[in-house]
C-alpha cells in the first residue's frame, strides 16, 4: 500500500505526484493520495483506492495528524518505508521501515526523471474532458489556421522568490522569439492564449486580434487543448509542462523555457525540470 501526503499544489503539481506514485506502484497495489483533487478529475480509474481528502478533513490531516503524529512514525520511530525526494537533486531516497508493506510517499517529484514515460503513456484520461477540449479548441480556431498554444503565467508568480532573485514571470523576449520561429514553420498560425492573466498577455504580446484568441477553460480542459494545438509555446509552469507533454507528435513544435524557474541565475530549478521532449529557448538571450 502507497500513502502519499501531497503537498497541495494545483494540477500541474498534482500529475508529477501522481506520475510518481503510478512508477513506484506495483501492479494492483492500492494508493491513497491525501489530495489529488484535481489530477483525479483528468485520470478516473488509474490508481486503485486513489482517494483523497477535501477541505477540512484535509486541513485537519495536513496541520495536526502529519506533523504530529505521523512523521514522527514514519522519519523516528520508522514504522513505515520513507520514500522521499531529496531536496535540490533528482535523487530518491527510500528508507525501509519496520512495516515494509506500507510506503510512505513525500516530494513533489517534478521532472522525467521521476517517472516511468511508458507507464504514463498508458494513462486513459477522461473522454468527456477529452471531447470537450477538442470542441472548445475548435470553436476558437477559426478554419484552415493553424492552432498554436501559448501559455505564459503570471499573476502569483510576482510573490515567488527563487534562488533568491524574485518574481520568475518569463520575459516577454522569450515569447516573441517563440512566435518568430512559429512564424517561419506556419504561414497562417493562430495563437491561442492561456494564461492565469489573458488580457494583460494579449496586450503584452500586441498579436492582431485575428490572429489570436484567449481560453478561459478550467485548468483540467486547458491542459488537452493545448496538448491538441499543433505548437506549444510553453512558460515555466507545471500546468504548461504537462500540456507539451502531451502534445508531443509527428511534426509538433514545442518550446520550453531554458532553466525553467531558475533562469534569472541560469540554474535549472527545479533540478530536472526541463521537459526533453521540447527546444529550450533562453530567456535572457531570446
């Protein structure tokens, strides 16, 4: 049995947990999530028993019985196998436990280097989210353009601070190098735009209005719409990662920023981050 306390976070962050926990789990073993409230949503029937906690019930596990009573089982008294993320590398630490049934699961796991790509192939996401992203996608794209996905995130990330520079929004450089190359491969791309901001980054980029639309999905519909585009510009967000790795395909264009959330340093951050599957773009030099 997997016992994952997930440490909150939105989809983006949900589904590298949750393709964690479908690598390390053996075939049928049950897995209980303390929250994955939103990956759940995209991935019905991938793990057995994927339960999860919702509002109170959550807090009061989070706050009181982890802290308190679980961790000291798990990290002193070893009552359970630890399986965590060391912080700052891609390395795993497992730590057996008096009760080696039981793992214990704790990291957020962000990159390939985590994961099984051949088991994570085989998700079956939902169909009814599926089929409704291709219809919004569709309505949006008007005929014979060429639907290009471009994700820029904004908002909280001016509160964040990494590697002690601030706020890791992506220049704007980035962005319209990304549509240069765009540009040079499709002769009538249309760009659709998602973003936790859309007007402010349709004003920003200063694209035609005919050449551009906004999404206003939720997140679990944004992420297949943007998988359906034919390119993908990609920010430096997990949401966004996602999106381009699905969208992976014969003759798809993806571009990711270099360093990911580090690139004001040039240090990839978080280490392992950079998707491989797309053409990294540096910010600074873009």
């Amino acid at each position: 049995m997997i016992i994952y306390h997930t440490f909150g976070g939105r989809l983006g962050n949900q589904l590298f947990q949750a393709a964690f926990a479908a690598t390390l789990a053996r075939p049928g073993e049950w897995v209980f999530f303390t929250k994955m409230d939103h990956a759940l949503k995209l991935l019905p029937g991938a793990f057995k028993g994927g339960n999860y906690l919702s509002g109170w019930r959550y807090k009061l596990v989070d706050r009181s019985l982890v802290p308190f009573m679980i961790r000291p089982l798990v990290h002193h008294l070893r009552l359970f196998t630890l399986v965590r993320e060391i912080p700052n590398t891609t390395q795993v630490e497992v730590r057996r436990g008096l009760i080696g049934g039981v793992r214990w699961i704790e990291g957020y796991f962000q990159g390939e280097a985590f994961f099984d790509a051949q088991k994570i192939a085989n998700w079956c996401l939902n169909p009814e989210l599926l089929d409704q992203a291709k219809k919004r996608l569709s309505a949006l794209v008007p005929p014979g353009r060429i639907p290009v996905a471009l994700h820029w995130r904004q908002g909280d990330y001016s509160n964040y601070e990494v590697l002690g520079e601030k706020n890791p929004t992506l220049p704007i450089a980035y962005f319209k190098t990304a549509i240069q190359r765009i540009r040079a491969l499709e002769p009538h791309p249309y760009f659709v735009i998602f973003s936790d901001e859309p007007e402010k980054v349709a004003e920003l980029l200063d694209l035609d209005p005919g050449e551009r639309a906004v999404s206003r999905q939720p997140p679990e519909i944004d992420v297949l719409m943007m998988g359906f585009c034919r390119h993908l510009i990609l920010s430096n967000s997990t949401l966004a990662w996602w999106a381009g790795f699905w969208g992976q395909g014969p003759g798809k264009k993806i571009f990711a920023p270099r360093y990911w959330l580090g690139w004001k340093k040039k240090i990839v951050y978080p280490p392992g981050i950079e998707p491989g599957f797309a053409e990294s773009l540096d910010p600074i030099s873009s």
